[in-house]
C-alpha cells in the first residue's frame, strides 16, 4: 500500500521538475531573443551615432561656407555702391 503512495510522490516530484525546467527553457529563450534584439539595437544606435557625426561635420562645413559667402555679398553690394553713387557734378571749366 506504501508503494503507490511513493510512486504519486516520485511521479509528483518528476512532473514538477519537469514543469520548472520547461519554465526555465522558455526564460532562457525569452533571454536570448531579448539580447538578439538588444544586440541589433546597439548596431542600429552605432549606425545613427556615425550618421549624426556625419551630419554635423556637414552642418558645420556649410556654416562656414554660408558665413564667406555672406562676407563675399557685402563686399559686392559694397562695390556695387560705389558704382551706382550719384554722379559728381563737373565745375564750369570742364563742362565742355
């Protein structure tokens, strides 16, 4: 009569662990697709962090090249000036 009991006990016991190492195989593959995941993250931010570098230092080369040509349109509009001033009037000897 003791050896039914027993067996309960021991099939109990079996179907338990079994029930928790099934419970750890699915963590653990919970865990690894979170860190495939994870891992594909990292590789995109580092993408993005070159693209970002790159884009400032493009930023940056046409802030200068918009602050000489800033520089280049008011020494034009300066030269354009001095030759569109009114004219100077000629003296009485030299009118000819």
């Amino acid at each position: 009569m003791a050896l039914p009991a027993v067996a309960g006990v021991a099939g109990w016991l079996a179907g338990r662990r079994k029930q928790r190492n099934d419970f750890l195989s699915e963590m653990q593959s919970s865990i690894d697709l979170l860190s495939e995941k994870n891992k594909l993250f990292v590789g995109e931010m580092v993408q993005l962090r070159e693209e970002n570098l790159k884009l400032r230092g493009e930023v940056a080369m046409l802030r200068e090249e918009n602050r000489a040509l800033r520089v280049e349109i008011e020494a034009l509009n300066k030269n354009l000036a001095s030759f569109s001033s009114p004219p100077v009037p000629l003296s009485g000897s030299e009118r000819g």
